[in-house]
C-alpha cells in the first residue's frame, strides 16, 4: 500500500514508525524540516520529500497519482484541510484522505467534510486532543484501570488491569472466574507478567503484578475488575494541571458527571478565559508543581491528579509531586515512549502518549480487510483489533468456522463477537457469522498482515 505522510511531528513520526515497519507498506513522508527528515530516513525505509504539502508540485513527487492512503497530521488544520483538498481534486480522488483537525470550530460543522458537493475532500478526521480526553475519561470512570479502549460502538469494552492482592482472582486458575461470576461472560485476552507475555489458559493462575487485559460487556466491567483488584471507590474529586485544549475539554468531560474539578492553569489570561466557559470547575491561576498550592487546596484528598499541559517534563515533576503529597492516582501526558516507560515502573500510575493513542485511529483506516477498530497496546508491541466478517456463509477462512478451526497466527486470540446488539464472549465452539465484529487480540505485532489475510475483503472506500 502507498502511504503519503504530511507532517513529521510527534503523530507523524509515529505513524511513520509504525506503518514503514509493516511490509505491505511504502511510506513517503513530506515536511519543511530537513533535519527531522534525515532522522527518519536513518531509522527507517522510506521516502522524504522536502517542502510545503499543500504544493501540487510536492504531492506529484510525494507520489500523490498513485497514492492509496493521504494522511496529513501537521499541526496546521487549515493546512491539512487544503492538503487534502488538493489532492483530490489535481491527483487521486479515489485515495482514502485523513486530516488532523484540532479546532472545534472545524469539526462542530459536520458539512465542511461530509457535503459531497462543497465539503473538503477530507474522508476521516482525526482530533488526538479529543481523542486523548475521551481516553482519560474513561480511565477516570474505572478507577485501577490502565486502559480502558471501546468496540463495537462502545458494546464491548478492552479494560487493562494490574491483578493486586485482594482481588477474587489472584492466585487462583482463570477456569474459576465463571463460578465466581456465573451470571457474567466475560474473556481473559492476554496476561503480561515481568514484561513477558503469559498464554491465558484455563489452567493459567493469576498472579500479584500481572497485568491482565480482559473483554467484557460495558455494563460487566466493574464486576470483573473485582475479581482482579479490590474494587476501589468512585472518583469523586479530580485536579487538572494545564488549561490548553486537553486539559479544558476534559473539566467539560467531568463536570457532566457531576465530579468536583479543580483545573490550575499558570497563564492568567488563559485561566480567566476558561473560567468563563467552564460551569462547575474551579479554575485557579498558579503551578502545578508548586508545593504550597497543591497543599493549600488539600492535594491529599483528591482522587485522580493528571497532567496535561504542553511541557512533559512538567507534568511528570508535577504528577510526581502530587503523588508524594497524597492524590491517589496520578496521570501524566508523557510524548516520548521511553519517558513514559520509565515513568510508570515507578511514581506515576498512568503514562498518557497520545500518539499510541492517535495511532489506532489511523491504523485502522489503513490496515487491508474491513478493520473498523484499531487500539495500539504496549507501547506499540501489541494491539487489539475489530474487523467485520464481510463474505459468503461458508466461503472463506472465517464465516462459518468455529473458533478453534480459524487458522490464527501465533500470539493472535479472538476475545468477543458481536452480533447485532448481542455480545458474544469467544469460544473454541463458537461459529462466526456473516457480518458479525470479531474482536482480536494480537501479543505479536509481527502477525498483522497474517490477521488481515484472514478478513481481507476487495477494499472499500470508507
């Protein structure tokens, strides 16, 4: 597949990374950093263009004619929204185009993009900031949870747990976690212990450390995350650190919840500005990692600290802070993968990249058969999967297969089907259906294209 990437920025130097890795791929990636360029082109295969993408003469040497997938992910919305347009319109009209739009005063006028006549040519839009919000969110609703990534419209839910003592199942087989919850379905995907990844077996005992990723219907996540943790209380209070995009659509997020959001923002204008717009949110003008301001408004009552700002040094330092002066949980927007890493083998709880999270939405616009959902896992090393079994009853390597006759790769497991609006937890005995949501877990990254082969229908534009 020929991939143009417009941007070598944070989101796309990551979707450079990940894309160039995969064989079926060429990547041609176009940015006025020279430097930056040079840097990829070291590390991986691929092709560089020097210059402004929003230029026809640069899209034509990027190989725009015979492009099959545009992404362009300049922190530009504007320029992304002509890049696209351009490239519609002068070379390849048939090629899937994804632009980063970050402003909502784009995104909240869906006719811009979706009016055939006079929209621009921008087929999927992609808002990291959004997209990092509604992920914190979701971390905020299931307290103890490490990931918590949505399928099949939000029906079936991937929750990320670390197995503690006092949780039902630790220590114990997974074969008894149906006599512990015989009333709730619900499917070990995969077990990650020192690192390593452990087969989910029947016989498997869970052990304190694991960190364990389990599929479940959204109305049952609670109830399993029982039996890996000691279930900890709602989060009622939350402190916000940076009052840019992230950290302003998040107190939206959490005042609808009715949580007691303070947000403290370190530019005054900016922290007035927001004041005005946000209900419910106490908004305080100061920093975070100052020590008398995180005691002065009572650090150690609070539930879940995160931070946001542009600075990740910051937030780490602030997140830091916060933990040592006694918030319960702490998050922290960390860029670089290695921080990250680092940083939550040792005080932080939650490490946020918001590229892995971007990452997902992109991959799953490029990836062969029809993948409706992508979640990247570890730091990349993983990933879980939805793709509709599109095809004929009976034809093919998946439509009427029972679970155990579907030739999956090594390191790939299917955790749920779903069926309508009926979730369907896997098993060896259970057939796939035509148009059913499969949903898969890969602990080896190597076997994508493998995966892919299996639900490979002729593409379709999106």
């Amino acid at each position: 597949m020929k991939i143009i990437i417009l941007g070598a920025g944070q989101v796309g130097r990551t979707a450079a990374y990940r894309l160039a890795r995969e064989e079926a791929n060429e990547v041609t990636v176009i940015d006025l950093d020279e430097k930056l360029l040079r840097h990829l082109q070291d590390r991986l295969d691929i092709r560089t263009i020097i210059g402004n993408g929003a230029q026809p003469s640069i899209l034509d040497a990027a190989g725009a004619r015979q492009a099959d997938v545009f992404i362009a992910l300049t922190n530009s919305d504007e320029l992304n929204m002509v890049a696209c347009q351009i490239m519609a319109t002068l070379f390849n009209k048939d090629a899937i185009r994804i632009a980063r739009i970050r402003s909502n005063e784009y995104t909240k006028h869906s006719k811009l993009f979706v009016d055939e006549d006079r929209a621009f040519a921008v087929d999927v839009t992609l808002s990291p900031e959004q997209l990092v919000t509604e992920h914190i969110s979701r971390l905020i609703r299931y307290p103890g949870a490490l990931q918590v990534l949505d399928f099949a419209d939000g029906r079936v839910r991937l929750v990320c747990a670390r197995a503690l003592r006092g949780g039902l199942l630790v220590g114990q087989r997974l074969q008894t976690l149906r006599e512990h919850m015989p009333k709730t379905d619900a499917r070990v995907a995969a077990i990650y212990r020192n690192g390593q990844s452990v087969k989910p077996t029947g016989d498997t005992v869970i052990e304190h450390g694991d960190e364990v990723f389990f599929l479940a219907a959204r109305t049952d996540i609670r109830q399993v995350m029982n039996e890996i943790q000691r279930l900890e209380e709602p989060v009622r209070r939350v402190v916000i650190a940076g009052g840019g995009n992230i950290g302003f659509k998040l107190a939206q997020e959490l005042e609808k919840k009715s949580l007691q959001v303070k947000l403290i923002e370190r530019d005054g204008r900016r922290s007035r500005r927001i004041s005005e717009q946000l209900g419910n949110t106490i908004v305080l003008t100061g920093d975070a990692s100052d020590e008398e301001l995180l005691l002065e408004e009572n650090i150690d009552n609070v539930d879940v600290f995160v931070s946001v700002t542009n600075t990740e040094e910051a937030n780490i330092l602030s997140a830091m802070l916060a933990k040592r002066l006694g918030a319960k949980k702490v998050m922290a927007l960390i860029n670089r993968p290695a921080y990250a890493e680092l940083m939550e083998s040792g005080n932080l709880d939650v490490a946020i990249s918001p590229q892995m999270i971007t990452i997902g939405s992109v991959l799953a616009h490029v990836r062969r058969g029809d993948v409706v959902q992508v979640h990247s896992l570890r730091r990349g090393a993983a990933e879980a999967i939805e793709a509709v079994a599109h095809g004929i009853q009976g034809e093919g390597r998946v439509i009427g297969r029972k679970i155990a006759d579907i030739p999956l790769p090594d390191g790939a497991t299917i955790g749920a089907l779903v069926r309508g609006d009926e979730v369907l937890m896997a098993h060896h005995d259970t057939v796939v259906q035509r148009d059913d949501h499969v949903i898969l877990f890969l602990t080896d990254r190597r076997q994508i294209d493998a995966v892919e082969r299996l639900f490979d229908v002729p593409r379709r534009r999106r």
